[in-house]
C-alpha cells in the first residue's frame, strides 16, 4: 500500500528511484513520483497513473543530474488519484518534500493549525501536512533528521516518511511507525524502501528496523535513534534471494510466473523440517514444548487469500491434534471482543507480514496474554516481529497483486504447524506424522503435474470470456478452496463470482443457477467416500437445473465422468492435502480469463498488494 523510495550514493538518484518504484509498483499504482535535490532546489515531477505515465513525462522533461532523492508509488487513501495528490508534497517555501506511506489519522487537527498560521495547502492529502511541519522545523535552524524526530512525535496513526530538504544533499531522512520501511546497505551509497525489492538489484544486505525510528542515510553512513533523538539500533540481515526471483523471466505476468513456481516454493517451504529420524523440527517456532502442550485453543486470523489458507488449516489441525480451532478474518477479530487465555494461540497468517488489519489483531492477542505465531512470507516484516514464535514460509518474492504461491506455502506452513502440535502433544503416531510429511514431500511433483496441463485450463478461460457469472463449490477442505477460486477471478476478471459450501447450495444459492452458468466443483478424493459421494450430489444437483459443470477431480476418480461437462484432473492426493493441488488450477484459469479480457493481472484496478491501512 505505496511504494516509497530514497536514494543517496553516487549513482543518478533519478534512475534508481525510479527503478525502484517499478519493483514496488506492486503496492499502490494510482500516481507517482521523485523529488531530487539538485543544487540548493528540488527538482522532480509526478503524475497520475500508473509509473509509465511518470516514465514518459521524465522522458520528454528530463531532470538535472543528481544523486539524492525520493520516490512514492500511490494506492490513494486522502484525496483522488490526480497529479497534484501524487507524491512528493512538498513545503510551503519548496525546501522540504516528503513520501509518505500510511494515514495520518490527526491531520485534519494539523491541517487547520496550518491553516489558522497562514500555510497554503494545495493537496487534499494527509501527507502535505507533515511536508510543512518538516519545513517550518527545518526554516527554525533543526537538521532534517531533528525535524523529523519532531514531527513523527506530533503524528498519529500508522506512517511511514522519508524526506530530502534542498539545502541538504548530504542525508535523506525517514520516520517509521506501524508501516513498513527497510534500509538497504550499499557501499558508497544507501537506500530507503518500503520492500528489499525497490534495491535488491544494487545490494542484499538490509537493515531492519524497530517502530518509533528516525533513520538517516548519507552515502557513508546509517544512523538510527527513536522518536525523541536517543540512539537506537536496527538489526542487519542478508536477503537470500536476488534480483531474478524479482523480474519476470519470461512469462507475461509475474502472477503467472508465480504460479509456475509453486512447486519449488512449496519444496523450499518444506526444506529442513525434520531430522535424520523423521521427527518434525520447527526451531525459528521459539516456544517450548511445555508452551505448546498446554495450548487449548488455536485462533487462526488472517485476511483474504490468508483466510482461506486459515480455513483449511482448521480442518488439518483440530483432525490432527484434536485442538479446537477457529478462523476469524483480522478486521472482525478484535471487535467482537474475542475469548482468549495465555493458553489460546492465535496463529496470523501474512504472505507480506504488513497487513494493517492482521497487526492490530495480534496486539489485541498480546494485550489479552495470547502466545502468537506468525506464519510469514517476508523476513523482517512487522507480524512476525511482533510475535512470539515464527514459521516462515519460502516462496521467495510474491510481486504479482494476487496471492497464488503465498497461498500454497502457506498451506504448507499450516500443515507443518498441525502435524508439529500433534507430534508434542501425542495426539498421533510418529509413522502417521511420518507418512503425512512424506505426502507433502511428494506434493511438488504433484503440482508439476497440473501445470503441465495447464493449456488445458487456458482453453477453457478463452472459451468462458463472454461470462458473467461462475460459481464455485467444494466440500470440508475443498470449501475454502472454492472460496479462492472465487476470489482470484473477482479481484482478476472482475466478474461476479461466488464460492460456496456445496451442502449449503439448497439452503437459497441454488436459486442463481441459470442455464448454462459455469459452476466449478471441487470434489474431494475418495477414502472418505460418504464426503466424495455427497460432493457427488451437489454436482448432480445444480446440473439438473442446467450449470455448466467443471468437475476439479482426482485421476482415476470414474464416479464424476457422468456429471462433469469439463473434467480437470488433478493428481491423486489425501483429502486434507488436496488443495494444494486443486487451487491450481483455479488460478491458471483467473490469470487467462483476465488476459484474454485484457484486463492487467498484474496491477487490478483498485487493489494494492500489501493493505497497510485498516
Ligand atoms: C488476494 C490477496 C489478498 C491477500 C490479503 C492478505 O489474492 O492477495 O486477499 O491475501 O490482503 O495479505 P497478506 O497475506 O499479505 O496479509
């Protein structure tokens, strides 16, 4: 949710901003920005739309050589997303600019106090506020960096800033509070960014850093201190994976390149979580065995795609370790003023660790004494920092605005967590754990095997483009999974689909049922036959009324052959871990239906990837 950037080194500031806001595009794309310092003035330009807009009007206007400056990709929060609430803001005078990435929840206060002392504001932003704060500190004598401290302590609400005054070509400054911000560490040169992958291609040593920090970069040096000027400390890391697991490789859509790399993601999710012996080992979980016997109650909270992943975790950890378990969506979580005891544990799923919604709800978990376990894409990022235990999850970069490798390995991340419970509690056989882990091991291949007939799916989207509706049905674990499919082409295709708990069709959905209308349905293997057979029904009935069935089945599954119109097979697979497999190639499908609508998959209209604001 906005992609900020700030460059000081030797290199053109121009280009490495904006290089890093095409790789942080990803967060917002209604405007975009740079400010440069050139000489005593800022220099810069922004614009509406998306960075190729910013592109072609730097291109025709090309900026004066300079090697500091700041950059801001927008997802509008304050105001429309027109040139003159794209970032930078500047001051009153010109002399400080400033991005901004959060809400600023008491500008309206600041703006009249402005106001009321003869400021001019030209934006209907929250940010342009402290863009004249910044200014007016800087004009009474304060460094950048002293102004900065001042203003962050005068804001409210979640922010994160960074600055360049024009009379400074020394430092870029930035404050953060509750949104992301990460240092990268160069030699002769420093960067500012809400993500690695704005400077991943220039170096892969990162700083992260803690809430409530002003941090200024030169070219030599980093300092850190908290909002009141007393130093503090970030804590460095090296990123482990580079600058082509953030381009494309070739395919058209980074959603797509995503998807393909499911199988690596989930193998690398799985790598080094057991010893010699078979025995399941979470060491980054950091809490005892002891802590984990005595979890009564499991909370999983998460957002969108996450919350579904939460969904069929339920499923896989109260069958495994007989804990009762609840999923809540994140923004609903506190508000209804939840039970929990030191002996819940609330287990937040975040692909990018930064969703706004999925923060509060782990501090109200801590505030009422819950243990909370993160399960998280992205190293360093806030939910896992803040909570008591980790499992990360390694799918390497998800760039593309809809969940798709984030999803699996989170699955992934799930089982691991259940099978693990179940192996300190007693509450299953070591072979049994042993056969599931094997399982999972052989899944990538499975997987594969999916996408190796994705042509197949492709054919079917291209022949599905005039619809306007699809359904999409599933079973116990496959119900969550219907949920997704519905999910990806909404938020891709922007039609109208829905998914449902097949057994809940006849209860009122049924009556949407129209000749000819594309019903998915994700049909359980069999070994649990009485859910296999009843999944089996729920086709029946809905063809009965005239869908068009398209039955996701295991090979070998004969049973659907009389009730699917379209039969996608995907590899045969335990029950609970079929959705690895069978969302698949409801992925596949969204991606080709939105590209043959031309619409873009990878940037939809009106979402950002990381939802930083609640
Ligand atoms: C959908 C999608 C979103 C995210 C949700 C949570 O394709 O990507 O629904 O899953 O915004 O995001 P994270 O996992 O980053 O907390």
């Amino acid at each position: 949710m906005c992609g900020i950037v700030g460059y000081v080194g030797e290199q053109s500031a121009e280009s490495v901003v904006v290089e890093g806001l095409r790789r942080l595009e990803y967060r917002g794309y209604d405007s975009a920005g740079v400010v440069l310092v050139d000489d005593g003035r800022l220099v810069g330009d922004k614009r509406a739309g998306k960075l190729a807009n910013l592109d072609k009007a730097l291109a025709e206007a090309p900026l004066p050589r300079s090697t500091i400056g700041i950059g801001h990709t927008r997802w509008a929060t304050h105001g429309p997303p027109t040139d003159h609430n794209a970032h930078p803001h500047r001051g009153q005078q010109g002399r400080v600019a400033v991005v901004h990435n959060g809400i600023i929840e008491n500008f309206a206060v600041l703006r009249a106090e402005l106001e009321g002392s003869g400021a001019e504001l030209l934006s209907d932003t929250d940010t342009e506020v402290a863009a004249h704060l910044l200014e007016r500190e800087v004009l009474a004598g304060c460094t950048l960096t002293e102004a900065m401290q001042a203003v962050a302590r005068r804001l409210e609400g979640a922010f994160t800033l960074v600055a360049v005054d024009a009379e400074d070509d020394t430092r870029v400054v930035a404050a953060r509070r509750n949104s992301p911000l990460v240092v990268g560490l160069g030699e002769g040169e420093n960067f500012l960014a809400s993500d690695v992958a704005a400077f991943i291609g220039h170096t892969r040593q990162a700083l992260e850093l803690g809430q409530d920090q002003v941090v200024t970069i030169t070219r030599d040096a980093v300092e850190v201190s908290d909002f009141s000027g007393a130093p503090a400390e970030g804590k460095e890391y090296h990123v482990d994976w580079d600058l082509t697991a953030a381009e494309k490789g070739g395919f058209d859509w980074f959603m797509r390149k995503e998807i393909f790399e499911q199988p690596r993601a989930v193998a690398d999710s799985l790598l080094g979580r057991h010893d010699d012996t078979g025995r399941l080992q979470l060491d980054e979980i950091r809490m005892s065995e002891d802590e984990l016997r005595d979890v009564d109650k499991i909370i999983i909270t998460a957002c969108g795609t996450a919350f579904y992943a939460g969904l069929v975790a339920k499923y896989a950890i109260e069958h495994w370790t007989r804990i009762p378990c609840e999923v809540e969506l994140a923004h609903e979580f506190r508000y209804r003023d939840p039970i929990l005891t030191r002996d819940t544990l609330v287990v937040a799923i975040s692909q990018s660790g930064e969703t706004a919604d999925t923060l509060m709800a782990i501090r109200h978990a801590k505030e009422q004494r819950a243990k909370v376990l993160a399960i998280c894409n992205t190293n360093g990022s806030t939910i896992p920092r803040e909570s008591d235990a980790v499992i990360y999850t390694h799918a390497g970069p998800e760039i593309g605005v809809a969940s798709t490798k984030g999803f699996t390995t989170q699955l992934v991340a799930c089982y691991l967590l259940g099978l693990f419970l179940a192996q300190v509690r007693g509450t299953r056989f070591g072979d049994e754990i042993a056969a599931v882990v094997d399982e999972l091991a052989a899944m990538p291949d499975r997987l594969q095997q999916v996408l190796d007939d994705a042509e197949s799916v492709y054919g079917l989207a291209r022949e599905l483009e005039g619809a306007r509706s699809v359904l999409f049905l599933g079973r116990h674990a496959g119900y969550p999974v219907a949920l997704e499919g519905a999910l990806k082409l909404k938020e891709l295709a922007y039609i109208h689909a829905e998914g449902f708990a097949a057994g809940e069709l006849k209860h009122g959905p049924i009556a949407l049922i129209e000749p000819g209308m594309p019903v998915f349905c994700i049909v359980p293997p069999r070994g649990r036959d009485f859910l296999h057979d009843k999944m089996v029904s729920g086709i029946q009935e809905v063809r009965a009324r005239g869908a068009r069935t398209i039955v996701v089945a295991d090979e070998g599954d004969t049973s659907v052959e009389p009730y699917a119109d379209v039969l996608l097979r995907v590899p045969r697979s335990s029950t609970l871990l079929q959705p690895l497999a069978a969302v698949l190639p409801l992925q596949l499908f969204a991606c080709e239906l939105a590209t043959v609508k031309g619409h873009d998959v990878d940037q939809p209209r009106n979402l950002a990837k990381s939802v930083t604001v609640e």
